[in-house]
C-alpha cells in the first residue's frame, strides 16, 4: 500500500493545499452495523436539484456535478499521482451518453473550529430516474484539510460505510495539531455493504489544536 508523507506547518503553501499524497484503493470490510448510529450532522440530496452543476445545501454542504476526467484529474491532485495511475485505481467509466449514471462530489464542511473548517470530499457515482435517485458507487472519499491556506495535522481515522443505495454514512474522529509529520493510508473506493477507512498518523506532533469527533449520514432522497 503507497503511503503520503508531508510535513507541514501552520501556514502551507498551495502545492500542499489538498494534503495529498499517493493513497491505494481503500481496504474494505463488511459493515459492522452496531456502530452506526442515528442522526448526526446528516445531509439528504433529496432538497436538491441534481441537474444543475452546483447546488448549495441548507447547512452550508456543496453538492457539484463532475464529469469522470474533471473526477479522475481532481483526486490525482489530490492524492498527488498521476491521471494514468488514478485512472487506473478507479477503472475506466461505463457510462454511456444517453446512461442516467452520472458522478457528483459532495463536500462537507467539519465545523472543528470558527477558524479551522476542513471538508469531507466524497466522489458517488449516482442514478436517478424521475423523482428516484440512489448512489450506485463510492468513488474515493477524502478529509481535505486545508482552509483557506491553512493546514492542520491529523492523527485518527475517517470512516465511510456504503450501508445501502440510499445511505452513506460517515465517521471522522481524531486529533488536530499545528504541526508535525503526517502519514495516511486508506481511501478510495467503498462498494455497496462494504466500509473503508483513512487512516492518519503523526509523528514529531506539537502544538495541540483540537480533537474532534463526528458522524452523520448522507442520504440520497
């Protein structure tokens, strides 16, 4: 498995905006269903039109269309590889012109401070028909978490459960420091009954910012 290295203080500069770094296919597990709790900081898509580019949910969360290369070139910034080898962790798209499959990257907004309000980024794949809709694919999910210049060390995990075509749901518990040396592994995609995790560490850490725990649900209608 590739692991990202970086070392980074308060302030980083914009090559390091995303916190990339090379990140294989998410290791996947069944889904334990006990810890999944109810509730939570959750957002529903179904207050959403989904064939306008962007739309902007009532809690601040940002719901935008991408096409599979602005999806591809995207989580290769990100991740700090290249097209080809993001290209070939995700596979090529199946979607055909006239196939109500289409990609959409939601972004929510982790209120850890007033100050300091890293995001969630998580890349479906979706179908909709009509007034239905469902997620067919997690894609990738990542924590960004850079804000509007400024990065935070991580040590912890993200969770993502893929519990069935209408529900995600969603875990981030950890610590947040100044500085320090931050490694991650995990990510990327998560099929349907399945959970994958991104998991973050830090060495040489200093300057305890804040921990932070949260969970919620994102539901496709």
């Amino acid at each position: 498995m590739n692991i990202k290295l970086c070392f980074v203080s308060t302030i980083i500069v914009s090559a390091l905006m995303f916190g990339g770094g090379n990140i294989a296919n998410a290791e996947v597990e069944d889904i334990d269903f006990e810890t999944v709790l109810e509730g939570g900081d959750s957002i529903n898509l179904d207050e959403i039109d989904l064939s306008k580019n962007k739309e902007v949910l009532s809690d601040g969360s940002i719901v935008e269309t991408v096409s599979y290369t602005e999806m591809i070139n995207n989580i290769s910034a990100n991740k700090e590889i290249t097209v080809e080898e993001a290209r070939a962790e995700l596979g090529r798209p199946s979607l055909l012109r006239a196939s109500p499959y289409f990609y959409k990257h939601i972004i929510k907004s982790m209120d850890v401070a007033f100050t300091y309000k890293p995001n969630l980024d998580i890349y479906v794949q979706m179908w909709s028909q009509g007034s239905f809709r469902q997620f067919n694919n997690i894609v990738d999910f990542n924590l960004n978490r850079n804000y509007l210049g400024e990065s935070k060390q991580f040590t912890g995990k993200v969770n993502v459960k893929f519990i069935d075509k209408n529900n995600i749901y969603w875990v981030i518990n950890g610590d947040f420091y100044n500085n320090g040396l931050t490694t991650f592994s995990g990510g990327g995609s998560v099929p349907l009954k399945k959970q994958g995790s991104l998991n973050f560490s830090i060495s040489k850490a200093s300057s305890h910012y804040k921990y932070y725990y949260k969970y919620g649900h994102v539901y496709a209608q």
